[in-house]
C-alpha cells in the first residue's frame, strides 16, 4: 500500500513539472502558439470528458479507456 502512496505522489509532481516546463516553453517562444486541453474524470466506471478541440476529445477518451481497462487489470490480480 505504501508503494501505491510513493507512486501516486511521484505522478503528481512528474505532471506539476511537465505542466511547469511546457508553459515555460510556451512563454519562451516568440510567435503564438495554439494550445488545447482536456480532462477525464472518472466517476466510479464512468468518465466525464471535456476538452477544446475534437482531437484532444478522442485522445481523452482513449485515455479513459485506458485507465478502466488498467483499473480492471488491476482489481483482477489483486482478487486472483
């Protein structure tokens, strides 16, 4: 369990780092850039998507996807 809480936090900051260095980057560079966004948020199964473009739509669902089928894999070997 305590490696779940070390994993767990070590995203985070893995992700405020990255958000961090790509709005650096954004800053530094001179011309405009166009910038899009998304998130899931994961009710029990049940995604709730948003995003800015219909591309980063489908990359969010594919995300979900992702996360149910890796929160089932899961579940599965921790009850096995």
């Amino acid at each position: 369990m305590e490696q779940l809480v070390t994993i767990g936090t070590m995203l985070i900051i893995v992700g405020v780092i990255i958000l961090f260095l790509g709005t650096l980057l954004s800053l530094l560079k001179s011309k405009q850039a166009k910038t899009e966004g998304g998130f899931v948020f994961m009710i029990g199964p049940i995604p709730i998507i948003g995003a800015t473009s219909k591309g980063m739509f489908y990359l969010m669902i594919l995300l979900s996807i992702l996360m149910v089928i890796i929160f089932l894999l899961f579940n599965w070997k921790v009850l096995s």
